[in-house]
C-alpha cells in the first residue's frame, strides 16, 4: 500500500468513527424530551407532531404519579424525567437497567436486570412493577418509559412455575434461532406476565403515557420490549407459526415447552375484551427516538464532511451475509458514479449461532464478512463500520468494528484465521488485535444499529 493510500484510509477511519459518534450525540435522551414534552407548573405538554396529537395533562389532579421505567435507556430516560419534573411533584417508581446509577432517587426501587438473557433482578423487578400497579387506580397517572433490552430485563413468566433457569434458556434458545426482532418478541409476548400489554391491563382504569425509545422498526412499535402497554396485534396463530418453523419447541427446556405445547385460544382473550378496552383507552404513547433519528443524523454529519450520502435500509432483519453482499453490490456501483461516497444502512442483521460461539456480535460479524469482498479491491480507499448504538455488540465489550480492504491480509500477519473465526462467530479478538473495534461502553441508548460504508477518490482526485 503507498503511504497516500494509507493515509486515505486513516482520513475514512477517522470519517467513519466521527460521523457514528455525532449520530449519537445527537440522539442524546435528554435533547430528545425536550423536543417532545414540556412541564408548565405542573402540567404536562407534549408537542404535537405529525406522528401525535399535543396532550396537556394537568399532573396536580392525579392523587399518585409513578414511573415504570426500562430497557437499555432505562436510567437516561429515568434521570431526564426526573431532572424535569415538577419539583413539588411526589412520584414512586420502578427503574429497571443494565446498570445502578451512582445517585439514586429514594422514591424509585432500583433493579439490575440481564441482558441478553434475563437475571433475578430481571424477575424481582417485573415482580415490582405489578405490585407498584395494583396500587394504581382512577387517581392514578403512570408514566411508562420503555426502551430496546426491555423483554430481558423484565422479565417473568406467565406460568410461575418456569423457574429462571428455564426462562434464561428459552431466551438464549430464541435469540441464537436466526428469527427476527418481531418474530422473537411475538413469541416472547405469550410466555410473559408482563409483555403483550399485560402492564396496562395492570392498571387498567389508571392513565398511562408511555414513552418509547424504539429499537424495531417504526411499522412495528409493538416489538419495543415486546409491547408491554401498547395493544398485542399478533395472534397464537402467529406464534406458533414461528414455533414451528425454527423448529423451537423441541429445543425449549421441556417444561417450558410443555407451556407452549398446552396454550389455548383463551390466552388472546387477556388481552382482548372489555378490559383491555379500558386500559387502551386511557393509554397513549410517544416515540422519543428511532432507528429514522439515528441514522438521518448520521446523514447530516457525512454530507458536513463532503460525502455523497445514500440510504438504504433494504437489509433491515436479513442474514448478516445476505446483508453484506446486497450492501457492497450497491456501494460498488453506486461508488462508481460518486467516488467520494458514503452508504449508510440502519436497522438490524441477524446471525445463527453454532453451539459454542466465541466472543463478537453481529456488527464485527458484519465487518468480518465485508472485509472479504473488501480484499479485493486492495490499493483503494474503502472503509466499513458497523456498531451498535447501545454501545455493546452481541457478547463482547465493542459496539461494533471497522473493516477496509487490508484487514483480511492483517489478520493473516498476525496468524488468524478470518475464515474460521468468521465461521466460530469468533470476531472480536480479530478485530481487538488489529485495533479496529469501536469502544463506547454502554450509551444509555439502543436505537438498533448503524452500517457506515465509506468511499474516497483515490490519491485524493
């Protein structure tokens, strides 16, 4: 490689890392309440939009406020809210996130839960979170602040006698099948006490505002958390479809494939009905953020920087080698009309795990599979990044890494090899060795993922 073309190569690193981290900056938790709701006294406004229509609800009316608050964001949503309130405004609450925060407000029961898979705080704050909602009635107003991560860190069975053991298996059995977000949480929603909106129907003449964080696409806002306060449009019909074609019942723990073998029509009828009826009505909601906010903030900081920007969002669930072939088909031809080019790609791949995968996610999976096709075309300035807005990548410390087109024979310098750690889905010493994975440690966000390919004119033309 000639000192010009590494020097390229650094400059679209450089590019690559800058226009993530803006993105999100940008989509900072606190910037984004304050784009949608407002506290005047002790009213609360929420602006309008072409999404929702404005509210002003007067909070001093309500005998009892209480916060439900989790997922990935769950202390950054907690602590905007919290830092907005009225101050004369007296609420209990329930905060369940990956971590503890080092100031804790006493009105708010404070839970670690698990993430992928779910934990005892996971279950003891789910446990919470019905108690708090028994306690709530017609004087009652919830604020629900929901965010991606949700469907582990509350987590508890339908069926009480599904130990955590079980339920941490059929977790771990569903997020290594190759399903989609949607399908995942469809199937989650009847295995749960919590999901499919059975945290509303808690609490069913109380009003409920929640407040998402969206980490699926915006067609499908059920899928947040596998819905807990918003309506379930999915059908046992459904879930069992999807049971059947990953073939997951004959891989749950037996009792848990008991439940789901024994599931009859009356488990939709909970959440149909007049009740639910009634906790629906006095239910609205607003998406704080979305996978659209991240990635058009990233299109804004690449056109600041001179690329040409285009963005596709096609690959949205697929298979991350399916994902990374459409994706470099379309760079390379559309690099060939703008030499100085960035494609961006948000949402999500999937990957099928083997029985023993190593340390990585599928973002480095992503990379790894990129930096073959990018080996070809060694000399020319080409860059790939895939992270996690979340900050965290499947079971690894990164958020996710950057490939180029010398990465393939790098690796090899230093006695990998691609070929197999790609195939044990075994990305992240690869890539921590050659100092190319992106580290943010945990955002407090989680609005799915970003893929950033970048392109320069060679030698700088």
């Amino acid at each position: 490689m000639t000192p010009e073309a590494g020097t390229q190569l650094e400059e679209l690193y450089s590019a690559a890392q800058d226009i993530f981290l803006h993105a999100l900056e940008d989509c900072e938790v606190g910037k984004a309440f304050d784009r949608h709701l407002h506290f005047d006294g002790m009213t609360l406004v929420r602006h309008p939009s072409a999404a929702v229509k404005p509210i002003s609800v007067p909070l001093d009316r309500y005998k009892k406020v209480f916060i439900i608050s989790f997922g990935k964001a769950g202390l950054t949503m907690l602590d905007a809210l919290l830092d907005r309130l009225p101050r004369k405004l007296h609420v209990r609450g329930v905060c369940c996130a990956p971590q503890m925060p080092k100031k804790r407000s006493w009105s708010i029961r404070y839970f670690t839960g698990g993430h992928p898979l779910p934990n005892e705080d996971s279950f003891a704050a789910a446990e919470a979170v019905l108690k708090l909602l028994k306690r709530a009635n017609k004087d009652t107003f919830i604020f629900f602040l929901i965010s991606g991560g949700g469907s582990a860190m509350l987590a508890l069975p339908r069926d009480r006698s599904i130990s955590l053991d079980d339920t941490i298996a059929f977790h771990e059995t569903l997020i290594a099948s190759g399903a989609t977000i949607t399908e995942i949480n469809t199937v989650r929603k009847y295995f749960s006490a919590v999901k499919g909106g059975r945290l509303a129907l808690a609490a069913p003449e109380a009003e409920k505002l929640s407040l998402l964080i969206a980490d699926v696409p915006l067609k499908d806002l059920g899928s947040v958390a596998s819905s807990p306060t918003l309506p379930d449009q999915s059908t046992l019909e459904q879930c069992r479809e999807i049971l059947a074609r990953f073939r997951l019942l004959e891989k749950f723990p037996s009792r848990v494939r008991t439940y789901f073998e024994s599931l009859s029509p009356e488990v939709e009828a909970e959440t149909h009905g007049a009740t639910a009826d009634e906790a629906f009505r006095h239910t609205q909601f607003d998406t704080l953020l979305s996978n659209h906010d991240f990635v058009n903030s990233a299109r804004d900081r690449a056109q600041e920087l001179g690329f040409r920007v285009v963005i596709d969002n096609t690959c949205d669930d697929w298979d991350y080698a399916d994902a990374s072939r459409y994706l470099l088909k379309r760079f390379h031809e559309l690099r060939a009309q703008h030499p100085r080019l960035c494609l961006l790609s948000s949402g999500e791949v999937t990957v099928q795990l083997g029985p023993q995968p190593g340390c990585g996610g599928r973002n480095q999976q992503f990379a790894l599979a990129s930096a073959f096709d990018l080996a070809k075309y060694e000399g020319q300035p080409l860059a790939v990044l895939s992270a996690g807005s979340d900050g965290i990548d499947g079971n690894s410390p990164a958020a996710g890494a950057i490939a180029d087109t010398t990465t393939i024979a790098r690796a090899r310098e230093y006695h990998f090899d691609p070929e197999a750690n790609l195939a044990r889905f075994d990305t992240c010493p690869l890539f921590s060795a050659l100092g190319d994975t992106i580290i943010t440690g945990p955002t407090g966000n989680n609005l799915r993922d970003l893929r950033i390919l970048l392109a320069a004119r060679e030698n700088g033309q």
